[in-house]
C-alpha cells in the first residue's frame, strides 16, 4: 500500500509539467523586464510583435504592476513596435524587487516577440520565450565588465511567471551592494514581480533555480543577463554597449554547435559555458577544453566554428568593441541555439534602432538542404563550412523590417545589425526542447534571529531524508524546514537524502553547508531643525548588542539623493519637503539594521503686505500677503512706531502727526518657522478749504474768492454743477439761493471742505417789438410784455440816436434804412437788461435791366443794373417770351422765334417794386483747348493753350486760372503743386469781337507721402535701426535715399553700428514708381547710448564652511543699477554686498550692470566654499584582490591632502606615503606582509592646509 502510494505521487509529479508544452519561441503569454542601461531611464524599451498566423493576432501590453496597458492588433506577417514608457519599466536598483514586469499576452494566435534596450548609440536585442518553454534553471552569460562604475555594471535578471515562486541564487561574484559570491541567497517573486542584480565583476556562471516554497515542486522563472555597459576584445576603448538576452534553461542546451562569423567584422569573442564538472569541450576538433559547472571557455574566431562537449553547454558570440576590430560595431550578446534547437520556420524583425545602418543575417543549414531554404520567398548562396562540410551558412545583407525564413529541413538564425558604436543581436528563433535534468539544493548564512529555510528541492519521493542543522537539532519529515539559531556561531547543515531512481526534477544528494550566524546592531538616530535653510545636524544614536561587535559603518540616505557615510552628518536641504531619512547601521561582522524616519522640512513664510499712506486721524489700512509654499501661517504680529501693537492679517492704525511712521510685522507658521519684515508709511500734513462769494443777478457769473491753504486739487460744488480746478466765475441758470461747496485734496491726496451760500436775483425782461414798412409810414415801439404787472420797473429808449423814456413810442422816420433801436429795463435790485435790435425802412427801387450781347452758340447775360435803394432782400422776375427767371444775371441764348426783348421786374422786401424792357442784340465764337503735362507734387505742371479763334476774328485774351486763381493773358501756364489732389484749370478765351469760350479741366496730382520715419536708438556697439514707414495711396514708394552720418544707404530699414555715444544726423529722400521725386522728406538724428562696464572683485577665492561670507567690491563704471546673482538662488541690489553661503560648492556670482539709457553688461566669476574635514578611519582591511576592503585609506569629506604612516606590532616603519596613496597589502611589495594588528599614524589637512591627527590600529585579514 506504502509503495503504491508513493507511486501515485511520482506519477503526478512525472506528468505534470508536460501539459501542452510548447518547445519553440513561439507562444501566447511572454514576460520580460527592463535591464540596466547606461542611460538609466533615458533608455528606450521597444517590443517587436508579430505573427504568421493567417488572421491578425490580438495582442495584450501590460504593467500590472503600473499603469500601462494597451490592446494591439498585429496583421498578419507584419511587425508591430510597442515603445513602453521607461518610467515604469527600468530597473535602476540592484539586489532589489519591484513590480515592474512586462506581460504580452495574445488573446488568440501564437505570436513571436522580440525586446529592445537602446539609447544613444548603445543597444541590445533579444528572443523572448514563451513562458510555457521556460525552465527552472539557467547560467548567467555576460562578460568581462569593462569599465566598473555605477552606471556600467554586469547584471542579470529574473521575472516571476508564477506566484510564490522562490528563486535560489548561486552568484559566481559579489552581488552589489552585499551579497558575497559563493554564498547562495535566495528571492521570492509573485507573478510579474523582478529580480535585478548588478556586478562589477562579470555574472557569468551565477546559476539561478527556480522553485516552489517547499522546494518539492518545480517553478518556472524568465531569466535575462548581460551588461548595463561594457567593452569586448580590448579594455583601453573608448566605445562599448549594453549586453541583454534572455537565457534559455539548462534542459535546453546541447552539446553541437555551428557559427558562421558575423559579416564585416574582423573576428568574433566566444564563450563555452558547462553545467556540469569535467565537461569536455572540443573547437573546431583541436586540443580539448576542460570545464567544471559553472566555468567557461572563450576564444577568438574570424570563420566559421563547430563546437563539441560531451555534456549539456551553452554557447554565446558576442562582436567586439569597434575600436578592437577596427570597423563599425560595437558589442552584443547573442546566445547560440545548438544544432538540436534547429527550427524549420522563422518570422524575425530586423531593427534599425538606434542609429543602426546595416542589418544581417546568419542562416545555417546542412549542406545538403541549402536548395530547400527560402529567405522572403527566394534562394540565397551558402557556403560550406570547412570545419563541418555537413553544414553550410549564409551572411546575409538585409533592409531593416520583418523577414521570413522557412525550409523542409531544419535550420539556424541569427538576426544582427551594425552602426557606428552601436549593435544588437538575437537568435532568430529556435526550439527549446528539455534535454536533461537537474538537481538543487540549498542554505547560506544569517544573522542572529533571521529565519533560516533549507529546502530539499527534489521532484521525487525519496525513501529517506535527514537533517542535521549544527546545533544538535535534525529533521527526517520536512521537504522544507525553517530553522532559527539561538545565538550566534558557525554551524555546519548537511541534508542526506535517498531515492530509488533518477527523475525530472529530484535527485539523490548529500550536502553540507557551512552557516555563519551574527548578532544584529540597532540603528537609530536624532535631528535637530525643521526649517528651510537651517542647518541639520543628524546624530547617530545607534548601539551594539554583542560584546563582540561593533557598530563600525553608517549608511545615510536623506530621500533627495544625497547620501552620506558619516556617523554624523550635517545637511542642508534647498527645498521644502518631507523626506524620508533611512539610517543603516553595520557592526564589523557585516550583520546590519536599518531605521527609518520622515523628516520635515518645512518653509519660511515669505512677507508680503499691501499698506496705504494716509492723511491725519484717518487709518492706514495694512493687508498681509504673505504665502507659504506649504502648511500655514498662524501667527500675525504688528508693531507701529515701536510702541502700538495688533495682529490679524487686516489691521488699521491712525495718527494725527504728520510725517513717516514705521511698521515690523512678524510671521510665524504652524510649523514654527518665522519671518521678519519692516516697512514704513506716511501721514501727511492736512490742507485747509476756505473761499467768499457775492451775490449776481441772473445771468451775471458769480465772482468767487479762494483763500485755501495747502490745496493741490480743487473739487467744486455749485450746485447744479461741479468741476476740478480752480475757482472760476459762473453763470447759475436759475434764480434762487445756491449752496457752494469746496473741497480741496492736498498733493498727498488728503482732504478738507467748506460750504457758502450765493443768491441770485432775477433780471427784468426787455424784449420789444415794433410796427412800420417803408419811408415815411408812422413807426410804433413798444415792450413785448405786460408792463402793468411790473411798476416798479423803469424803460429808457434809444431810437435812432434819440433818447426816449417810459413803456412805448410812436414817430416816422425822414430817410431809407437800418434804424438802431435799445431798450434797457431796470428792477429795484439793482439788475438791468438791455434789449438792442435794428428797423429797416424800405425805399422805392428803380428797375435797371442790361443785356451783354451774346456771340454765336454762346450765351448773353440779361444783367439786373437796379437800384433797390439800400434794400437788401429784394426780388428779380425776368419775363422772356413764355420763360420766367428770377435770376440779378441770366444767360440766355436766344433763338429764331424768340422774342427780341424781355422785361425786368424788381421787387423788395417791402413789396415795394418797379419794371423795365431791354432789347437782345445777335454775334459768332472762339473755341477754348489746351494740353496738360505733368501729375507729381512738388513738381512742374505745364498747360499748353491749343485754342481756336473764329472766322476772322483773332483772340487777344487768353485768361488762366488756377482753383478760381487768376495767372494772366498766357499762352502757355506752368505751376507747381504743394500736395497732391484734384485741381481746377480754367482757360477763357475772348476774340477781338469780344467772344468767349472757356474750357474748365480737373487735373489730377498724386498724393504727397505722409512721412513716418520710425527710430530705433541702441546703445554703443549694438545695432541702431531706421524704417521708413511712409505712406502712399496712389503710388508705390520704390527708392529711399538715406544719408546717415555722412554714409549713403537704400533700403526702407537700415541698420548700423556705432562706436561712440552721441547723435547721428540722417535724411531720406523717396522716389515711386510714377517717377516722383521726394527729397529730404525727414531730416532728423538718433540718439546712441553709452553701455556701463560691469567688474567686481570678491574678497578671496575660497574658504571652509565654517566661514562662508564673501565680501563682493563693485568696481564697475557708468552703471546706475546694480542686480547680483550670487548662484544660490540669493540675489542683491547694493552696490557692494556681503554674502553669507549656505552649502559647500562652487559658486558662480554673477553682477548685472544697466545704466540710466538701459544699456546692459554682465561680468562672472566664481568662489568656492570647501567642506569642513570629517574623516571616516576603517579598522579592517582583507586585501586579497576583490575590489572589496584591498586597501587602507580615510574616507573623507573635506580633505585635501594625507601623509601615513603604517608601523607593526614591535614598532617598525612598514610603509609611508606623503602624497594621499593608500596602503595597498595585496600589491607585490606587501603581498608577504602577514595577517595582525597594525598600527597607523596620520596627519590629513584640509584645503586650507590645517592638519589634523589620527592614530589608532587596523587589523589585516588575509
């Protein structure tokens, strides 16, 4: 029944990995991640997708762990590129999870995906594997790291594909920042999670396996490797890249491999990796290679290679550094599928980023089926191999894009591409099948109290299992067992376990373990501080909890990149923030605690108020705007004049003395950081209103007298008007009591008012109305209103130069014309009104009708030679035939059957009328013409008279006018236009006879140009510029003639440069594109400024922290405003400051100087501020050659030189340096010095050469 049992279980475990397992790198659900880049972030991560599947596949881009996710459609046979944002997917920690992991998954049709790591010419590409085809174990291919810092690493990665999957590593070299290499440490990552640890050594040979917590069941995990950043093939190049591929598991690899040397390269790095001890290797069938688990072969190959082991290896081919292989290129990693991966069918991508220029391909096949191959549909040449005639390959030239590959037989790709400095390189694709089987097992070290699990990975049911844990504890149960030591020590673990038979993931194993266990130091820590600006000082509080150990390494970080390893450091934060401040704590057994705390830093109020000035015994009213960028100010206190007080934000304060007075506000906010602020305000002097008025009678202005003191500004009330300014007489509209009012407001805008009262009278009406037409009719006068209703008024008259008194008046007049009449009426106030007018007495006029003959087709004038007798509206009525006129001259032209007189009716305007008749005499006429040239202003204009006289009678009168302007009897006139426009030329010709014609013509001037010249003055040196903006509307401006300074130049804007201040005259003259000439249209100068010279001086060029002001001395000239930048964000306006810095560094100062014109100049330099010396003195070095602790030296801050002594145990003088070198006991000269105390002595100095001693012991360790 037992055995049955165990059966069952064997089964299950057996059959269940092979549920539908897909063997090549074709799949629908793939995850990968972001490996280090020497660009960090600003690296791109490209995914290439595609399918050959005969509908489009629908492809699903996600971050669980982020925010990103995107459905894409891939058509068919096509590439689609996914850029992922690197924000979410970087990994830029080493030795570190976080959940950053990529997750494709096709929702339909297998896919094959690519990924991308590429920045500024340094790329790498790599194959994905379906997860389906991962494995449980890998080896870490990289290669030699060259150069090490903290951006060129050599790393791996490991993404979960399952949760709780552990993985237990097994590192060829230390892990940074802690994990020592040998020791086995293990990870745990749910789905999606990712594992990144980076090296300065190279990772290859750092085995990684994958299993459940329990270590019975079998995990899968994606497994990546390479280099942030490295050299391949010499170390002294200038140029490397990133290495990134994803591993394939240890059941996939092979042991037959054929290469064909990448194309224009002058020869390729290979690297043979073994699995397992005594793994024999064979090159091109030369000397036999020997290989242990873990190890690897590399060599040199410019053609093609067959490669033999006698047991499962991996294979890699890495391109070298361009400057190592003299062409374009530089390294990648690409992993080599064995002859027992072969594929039949290939749809890859080949890239072109970044900067890539060639891409190609690396097609091998046996010989025998190079006829079946299809590369996009068409036959390719290969070559036979030399060192396997079996097999032929094929270097390929490619476009960049998607290119398919398929045969009846199987074969290999590698897909590569070259630019300058840049590669990238991947296996194509290829099969993944599980050809062997693996064991593990596991346990490291801790410290005290870490819970210890040791794990029997095995994937069968073992007859027996023991545990011996070290500390007299065993376990013969538990597949998993959890163990915690009770103090510290070194144990020794071994697992012994046995089974009938090999299976897939099980074995039969003994193994020891040797576990070294520590005590834990405890972290903690203080600070003082809390505001911006202040100085933090974080003090170290930690402590030992082992007689045998101490704290002896401190590890700060403050949350703003900044980090230090100090006991106690000293901070200064330049921004407001709350940071997270992490403390780790070591003693001198590398046992470590961390303690974690948020500290806050917290911001100055920054002042600011709004005041008024204001006048006496009114308040002055004071807002506070003051901001804090965070929290809040809580406390608000003002003083005025030192003595009153108030808080709020809105405070008022009054006083009735006049003069300035002064204001402290003081800020506090509620995280107790404060600020000061002084101002000051005025109370001005007060005016005085004051002003007299008499009363007017209507219609009089009323004269006021202003007696004001003190008044900048008068506000005047009248009323029924108002005004500013000063007083002036002013006529009321109506009668009655008026109410004045002034007030006055002084120049400081205080204010003072008064009021008087004016009283206006009315005054007595004196219009007057008379009656009468003509000479001798009896003329009446009298008062257009009702006199009785006023008696006490009083009437003088004055008609015709004749006095007169009392209401009316009747006479006749003894002559024709205008009579003069006046009436002024006065009332018992004093008020008077005058009313004048005029009478016309008419005269009897006398007709007088004229007739100027007419000449033939010309009109004659019927001429009205009256005498209206001084009338001088009157009335005309020409009566010809059936034709009236009412015309004093009518032209008429008579013809045959008219009559031969007309007759003239006058009439006045007092109807008084008379008529006469004229005869209308019969004569031939002259014809009026001339030309005209000429249409610019400011220029001739010629009229040329072409008239035509008539029969026999010669012209004697040629008459010209201009706008209604005589010129004279010309035959020709000439006149010049001042502007441009319409004019009126008028030519009158008369014959001898006395006939006329005239000819009136419009003749048009083109406008004149309205003339804008636009200055732009500038200061010496820079450049000065004048446009024209003259306008036209009737033609075009095509030429400007400037004389500037003496210079000739065209163009409407010209430009120049002047090397000394002053005025420089310049003139324009225009010219259109209808010929006209305007010259000297503006005549004026600009004004060029002079520039100041900015310089100063700074009291010294450095100094320590502990004194950081400068004394800065302005020695510039000509400037008026001085503006300094002293690089801290601080700024001055004196003219020569004094600047306290709050940090060490080099600051730049820089001094903006402008003068009274504007005119600017700068000048730079830079002060130093040094740190002040705190030294960090190891007491244990172990130089064996790691990079890790192989040398003796201070760890500094502030130190500018050290001198060291090194004496043993009796005394003596082992080593001196006097130049800051380290002791270096792994060197040759002191690789025989033996492991002991040694005693050193040494004198550092800081940068101001003040030395300080330190003396103390250093144990070495060999």
């Amino acid at each position: 029944m037992i055995k049955q049992t165990l059966l069952s279980l064997l089964l299950s475990i057996l059959c269940f990995p092979l549920f539908a397992q897909n063997v090549s790198n074709e799949g629908k659900l793939f995850w990968v991640g972001h490996m280090g880049h020497i660009d960090g972030t600003g690296s791109n991560f490209a995914l290439y997708i595609t399918t050959d599947a005969a509908t489009s596949a629908l492809v699903r881009v996600s971050i669980p762990g982020g925010t990103y996710n995107q459905l894409h459609v891939i058509p068919s046979n096509q590439v689609v590129v996914v850029t992922l944002p690197s924000t979410q997917t970087y990994m830029n920690c080493t030795d570190c999870i976080r959940d950053q992991g990529v997750k494709i998954e096709s929702m339909n049709h297998d896919v094959v995906v690519y990924a991308h790591i590429y920045s500024n010419a340094r790329s790498d590409a790599t194959l994905l594997i379906p997860v389906e085809t991962l494995g449980k174990e890998y080896y870490a291919l990289a290669f030699t790291q060259s150069p090490v810092s903290n951006s060129q690493r050599s790393e791996f990665m490991l993404v979960g594909v399952e949760d709780s999957t552990y993985i237990d590593i097994y590192p060829s070299v230390d892990i940074l920042p802690s994990k020592t290499a040998g020791v086995k440490y293990t990870v745990m990552l749910n789905t999606g999670e990712v594992y990144h640890a980076q090296s300065n050594t190279d990772v290859t040979g750092t085995r990684l396996v994958a299993r459940s917590a329990n270590g019975i069941a079998c995990k899968k995990v994606a497994a990546f490797s390479g280099s942030s950043f490295t050299r391949v093939g010499c170390t002294g190049a200038s140029t490397g890249d990133n290495l990134y591929q994803q591993l394939f598991p240890t059941t996939s690899w092979g042991m037959e491999f054929v290469t064909a040397p990448l194309k224009t390269r002058n020869g390729d790095q290979f690297r043979v990796l073994a699995k397992y001890d005594s793994t024999k290797v064979l090159i091109n069938g030369g000397t036999p290679q020997y290989l242990d688990e873990g190890e690897y072969y590399s060599f040199v190959s410019a053609t093609p290679n067959y490669v033999q082991a006698d047991k499962p290896v991996t294979f890699a081919q890495y391109p070298r550094t361009q400057n190592c292989d003299g062409v374009t290129g530089d390294p990648t990693l690409i992993v080599i599928p064995p002859i027992e991966q072969m594929v039949k069918y290939v749809a890859m991508y080949s890239s072109p980023y970044q900067n890539i220029t060639g891409q190609y391909l690396n097609i091998i096949t046996r010989t025998s089926d190079t006829s079946k191959f299809r590369l996009d549909g068409q036959k390719i040449l290969f070559t036979s191999m030399a060192n396997k005639p079996q097999f032929a390959y094929a270097m390929q030239t490619v476009n960049s894009g998607i290119h398919r590959m398929n045969s009846d037989s199987f074969f290999q790709v590698v897909a590569y591409g070259f630019g300058t400095v840049e590669a990238y390189g991947y296996a194509g694709g290829t099969n993944i099948k599980n050809l062997v089987q693996s064991i593990s097992a596991s346990r490291d070290s801790m410290c005290l109290g870490d819970t210890v699990t040791f794990r029997a990975e095995v994937n069968y049911v073992p007859t027996s299992m023991s545990w011996y844990f070290g500390d007299g504890s065993t376990d013969t149960v538990s597949m998993v067992h959890k163990h915690i030591y009770a103090a510290p020590g070194e144990y020794v673990v071994s697992l012994v376990t046995r089974k009938e038979g090999m299976v897939d993931c099980g074995s039969t194993d003994s193994t020891v373990y040797r576990v070294r266990v520590h005590a834990y130091p405890k972290a903690a820590f203080s600070i003082d501080e809390n505001c911006l600006r202040d100085t933090f000082r974080f003090k170290d509080l930690s402590i030992s909890t082992s007689t045998k150990s101490y704290v002896s390494k401190w590890s700060w970080t403050f949350g703003d990149s900044v980090n230090s390893v100090l006991q106690n450091p000293i901070r200064y934060f330049n921004r407001y923030d709350s940071f997270p401040v992490e403390l780790v704590v070591w003693n001198n057994n590398l046992c470590s605690d961390t303690v974690y705390g948020a500290h806050f830093v917290n911001p100055h109020p920054e002042p600011s108020i709004v005041k008024n000035d204001t006048c006496p015994n009114l308040p002055a009213f004071f807002i506070d705007q003051s901001s804090i960028d965070q929290g809040t100010i809580s406390l608000f206190l003002w003083q005025f004049d030192s003595i009153t007080t108030a808080s709020g934000q809105l405070v008022s304060f009054s006083s009735s003395d006049p003069g300035t007075h002064f204001l402290d506000l003081f800020l506090q906010s509620d995280s107790g950081c404060t600020a000061n602020y002084r101002d000051s305000f005025v109370v001005y002097e007060q005016p005085l209103a004051s002003f007299s008025v008499a009363n007017a009678c209507y219609g009089n202005p009323i004269v006021v007298n202003d007696s004001s003191l003190l008044a900048e500004t008068y506000f005047w009330d009248y009323s029924d008007t108002s005004f500013i300014g000063p007083a002036i007489p002013y006529v009321f509209q109506d009668t009655g009591i008026y109410t004045l009012k002034l007030t006055v407001r002084s120049f400081n805008g205080c204010l003072d008012s008064t009021l008087e009262q004016v009283n206006i009278y009315p005054n007595p009406y004196a219009r007057w109305k008379s009656f009468g037409n003509c000479l001798n009719d009896r003329y009446v006068f009298i008062p257009e209103f009702d006199t009785i209703a006023y008696p006490n008024w009083t009437y003088n008259w004055l008609i015709d130069g004749a006095n007169m008194t009392g209401a009316g008046h009747e006479l006749a007049f003894s002559s024709a014309g205008s009579k003069v009449v006046s009436l002024k009426v006065s009332s018992p106030e004093q008020c008077e009104t005058t009313f004048n007018g005029t009478v016309y007495v008419n005269a009897q006029p006398v007709a007088n009708p004229f007739y100027q003959q007419n000449c033939e087709a010309q009109p004659g004038q019927l001429i009205d030679h009256s005498d209206y007798k001084g009338s001088s509206n009157f009335y005309h009525r020409w009566t010809w035939g059936t034709a009236t006129y009412y015309d004093s001259i009518k032209s008429i032209v008579p013809n045959a059957g008219m009559p031969a007189v007309a007759m003239l009716l006058v009439l006045t305007d007092s109807n008084c009328s008379d008529s006469a008749m004229v005869n209308l005499p019969a004569i031939p006429l002259p014809i009026a013409g001339f030309s005209s040239l000429g249409e610019c202003p400011e220029a001739p204009v010629v009229h040329k008279d072409q008239s035509v006289s008539g029969l026999n009678d010669p012209l004697i009168l040629r008459q010209w006018s201009l706008n209604g302007s005589s010129t004279g009897n010309l035959d020709s006139f000439g006149w010049t236009p001042a502007t441009g426009g319409d004019y009126v030329v008028e030519l009158q010709v008369v014959s001898q006879a006395g006939c006329r014609d005239t000819l009136i013509q419009n003749i048009h001037i083109l406008d004149k140009p309205v003339v804008n010249v636009e200055k732009f003055p500038a200061c010496v040196t820079l450049m000065a510029e004048l446009e024209d903006q003259s306008t036209l509307t009737e033609h075009t401006i095509t030429q400007w003639d400037w004389l500037w300074d003496g210079k000739s130049y065209s163009g409407k804007r010209i430009g120049e440069t002047f090397p000394d201040p002053g005025y420089y005259s310049f003139s324009l003259g225009l010219r259109t594109n209808k010929g006209c000439v305007f010259p000297n249209v503006s005549i004026d100068s600009i004004f060029i400024a002079p520039k100041p010279t900015a310089k100063f001086v700074s009291n010294r060029p450095f100094s320590l922290m502990d004194d950081p002001v400068f004394t800065f001395t302005n020695q510039s000239t000509g400037a008026s405003i001085n503006l300094w930048d002293f690089g801290d964000g601080s700024f001055s306006s004196d003219n020569s400051p004094l600047h306290t810095y709050a940090d060490t560094g080099i600051w730049w100062v820089k001094l903006n100087v402008e003068n009274k014109y504007g005119c600017l100049d700068s000048f730079t330099n830079s002060v130093r501020i040094r740190p002040m010396l705190e030294c960090y003195i190891p007491n244990v070095i172990s130089p064996n050659g790691d990079g890790i602790n192989d040398m003796f030296e201070p760890v500094c801050e502030g130190l500018e030189v050290y001198e060291l002594y090194i004496h043993n145990r009796w005394g003596q003088q082992i080593y001196h340096s006097t130049n800051s070198e380290p002791w270096q006991p792994f060197s040759d000269t002191f690789r025989s010095i033996p492991e002991g105390l040694y005693v050193y002595t040494m004198v550092l100095r800081d940068y101001l050469g003040n030395p300080k001693y330190y003396k103390g012991t250093v144990v070495l360790l060999r």
